[in-house]
C-alpha cells in the first residue's frame, strides 16, 4: 500500500495492521477497528494519503453486500479528490476497482 501516514513508524504499523486483516481472513470488526486507528490518528494531511486511505477502505468495504453502496460512495470520494489534485495512478486504480465490483455485482 505503501507510505499512507507520511513516515516510516506511521506506514510500518498501518501496513501491518492491513496485512493481518487479509492474512487473518478478520470479519467487518476487525476491519472497522483497523481503519478507525488509521482514520483519527489525525496523521494523514495530503491528498494523496487521504485518497490512499479512502480507497483502501472502499475496497474492503466492497467485499460485504451489506456496505457496498457506502464503499462505492466513498471511491466516489477519493476519485474526485484524485481527480481534483492530479493523482492519475490512484485514479486508474480507482476504476479498477470500480470495474471489478461491478463486474462482481453483475454475477451476483
């Protein structure tokens, strides 16, 4: 995911944190708890740690039916701010995702 908090102490235990989600196969609590350290750790300043983070959580928030639609609202979100502050790659990743969750809700 790389540096999402601006220094190497921040990233080391955000990317942490997310590896042992995925690695530990941990249900939407464990994720919300995860995100939630991340989101009011009142570190993340520029556009492109916000836009980082939000896509970050969208994903995972894709990955439930029941908080679909909050996570396509909030790629919305981090698309516009990509979009806003030129951050081309995050943007083409965005729509990627975007793409592979439409693709999942059309075989639902």
């Amino acid at each position: 995911m790389g540096p999402a908090f601006g220094g190497p102490r921040h990233t080391s235990h955000s990317d942490s944190v997310i590896e042992h989600i995925f690695e530990t196969g941990l249900g939407r609590h464990g994720e919300g708890v995860a995100f939630d350290i991340a989101v009011t750790s009142g570190v993340s300043v520029t556009p492109l740690q916000s836009v980082r983070l939000s896509t970050a959580r969208a994903h995972i928030l894709l990955s439930d039916r029941a908080t679909s639609t909050e996570g396509l609202a909030l790629l919305e979100q981090a698309a516009w701010l990509a979009g806003a502050n030129g951050l081309s790659h995050q943007l083409r990743s965005i729509q990627s995702i975007r793409q592979a969750a439409a693709g999942r809700a059309g075989r639902a």
